[in-house]
C-alpha cells in the first residue's frame, strides 16, 4: 500500500503565483474534472489548458470549467511545453497531462517540496494501487525502465519515473530550458536539461488511476519510445561530444587494428603486403577514428560555452525558498 503523503494545510497560502499548464489534444471527457480537482486542491493558482488542435470540444469544456484557454496549433506536446514556457509568467510551474490519471490533491506538497528543499524541479512517479495496475499499461512501464536505465547510464543519475507527465518547476527551471523536443520525448528533455545543470531535483511517490471509459492515450508505446531514445542520443551527443565520439573513434579504432593485424603479421614474416586494398581500407578507418576523436575535442569546448550560457540564464533567477509560504 502507498504511503499517505503529508500536505500543507488547506489554508496554508503561497505569496509566490503557480500556473497549473495542461497541454491536451482531444481530452473532452477529462479536462473538466482535472481543472476541478486543480481548483479545490490549489484556488490560488492560475489554471491554463493549451488546446493542441483538438477536433472535440476539449476547449470549450476547459473554458466553462473556469481554465484560462489558449492555443497552440503546431502538434505535439513538446511544441505545447514550449509555447506554455514562453507565454506565461509565474514563480512555480505545476504541468500535468489532461487526461485525469495524475493525483490532483498531491499538487500541494510536491510544492511544499520544491519551496522547502529550494528544488528546481519535483516529479510525481507514478504508483498505482493493484486494481489500477492496467491504467500503467506494461509496455508503457517496460518502455519507461529500460528508457530510464538508458539515460541513467549515458548520464549517470537516478530517476525512477524519467517519463512522469506531472511535475514542478521553479521559474529559473522554466527560463532557461531551451525546449527542443516536439513531441512527446519532452520529458526527456526535461530530466536532461536538470542534469546537465547539475540542478536539485527529486521524486515524489503519486498515485495514477486509469482513464475513464472512451478515453484514449495519445502515447505510441514503439514509435514514441524510439522518438524518446533518438532524442536521449542526441543530447548525449550535444552535452557530452567528446565521451560521444570518444565512443566512436574507439570502434573505429578497434575496426582498424583489426584489419591491420594480418597484414602486419603477413609483412613481419614475408616482408610484402599482399592485401594492399585493405591495407588503405585500415588506413582510412584509422584517420576517420581520428578525426571523430577531433570533433569530440572541438565541439567538448563548444557543448561548455553553451552551458555556462544556459548556467547564466539559470542563476539570473531566484531560487524558490520556504519564506514563500505563508500559513494563516
């Protein structure tokens, strides 16, 4: 059984605005309810739903549960987070999917959490009860571990829901997050751009249920798990490019020596190359090795210039504290 989560009371009030984001596509049947969980378990808080091209009255139905509605026309959830970032200004970001599987009430404390512990980022992992195993479907499960074993390995920190829909930002989490992503490997992108600043972060146990009967999740287990590795390599490559081509002039390298070691023993004891065309092969592979080696210096400078710029933007904000909490 899932521990009951501590809260701050119900008129414990924040001095610092939260924006509640919830990007939704075709979530007619849900986003009511979410907004209304939102609004009993935060009032203070402003509630923005981004409609991304829906063809049902998703919009409409936010609108008249009270949700602040914009729109964002270019698909994809990644392209969404980017517009909410860019567009709304506040000190504590809560964004959470609009398909009511992720536990309203627990938006209080992982807030608690982020102001009390000066985090910059808190994830809701999602745990469900045994009856509401199928709403964490276990291709979705086995994709987020191996996916979450992937980017620990490439980038060495410990995540236990790397693919979590619900979580907290602090302002300077938000302003300097460059949002790449266009679809759904945002959260990826997310858990990277926190490691990559070296940013304190934590995990906060939530519950997540089912989706109501008639609603469909909008995540391709194969394909959007790809899309999500695809991105993993790529901001390995663009964060860490010299342990990146490192990796490849080794290959290369191990490639080379191996094509030599006959001609090499072939010429010791005969004195001729025989194999001249291999010969040049294994020569060529070697100065690709070397060169991929170079590129991995060069663009290892390039990747800290960027850092440090993004490390700038980052502290040019205040962290979040626990003077920010005023209890009545």
């Amino acid at each position: 059984m899932l521990q009951q989560f501590p809260t701050i009371q119900p008129t414990a009030r924040l001095t610092s605005s939260v924006a509640v984001l919830v990007p939704c596509h075709n979530e007619a049947l849900t986003i009511a309810q979410v907004v209304a969980d939102f609004q009993t378990a935060m009032p203070e808080a402003k509630i923005y739903v981004y409609d991304n091209r829906s063809v049902d009255d998703t919009a409409a139905i936010a609108d008249a549960a009270g949700a602040i509605v914009r729109y964002e026309p270019i698909p994809g959830k990644g392209n969404v987070v980017r517009r909410m970032f860019a567009d709304i200004e506040a000190d504590i970001y809560v964004i959470v999917d609009g398909d009511n599987t992720y536990e309203a009430g627990a938006v209080r404390h992982l807030v608690a959490r982020l102001l009390e512990h000066q985090l910059d980022m808190v994830v809701g992992m999602r745990r469900s009860t045994p009856s509401e195993l199928a709403a964490y479907r276990l291709g979705h499960r086995g994709g987020n571990l191996m996916l979450t074993y992937f980017v620990r390995m490439l980038f060495g920190a410990r995540f236990s829901d790397m693919l979590s829909g619900y979580r907290v930002f602090s302002r300077r989490f938000v302003k300097s997050f460059p949002a790449l992503s266009n679809g759904f490997e945002i959260e990826t992108e997310f858990t990277v751009h926190a490691l990559e600043l070296k940013m304190p972060f934590a995990e906060e146990p939530t519950w997540y249920k089912s989706r109501p009967p008639g609603s469909t999740s909008k995540l391709k287990t194969f394909s959007d798990g790809w899309r999500i590795v695809g991105t993993a390599l790529l901001l390995f490559k663009e964060i860490r490019p010299l342990l990146f081509f490192s990796l490849i002039f080794l290959l290369l390298a191990l490639t080379s020596i191996s094509l030599s070691v006959p001609i090499v023993s072939t010429y010791l004891s005969t004195g001729l190359v025989p194999r001249f065309p291999t010969a040049i092969l294994s020569a060529s592979v070697m100065l690709l090795a070397f060169l991929s080696l170079t590129c991995g210096m060069v663009l290892d400078s390039v990747a800290r210039g960027r850092r440090e710029a993004k490390r700038m933007v980052y502290l040019s904000y205040p962290a979040p504290g626990t003077s920010e909490l005023i209890h009545q």
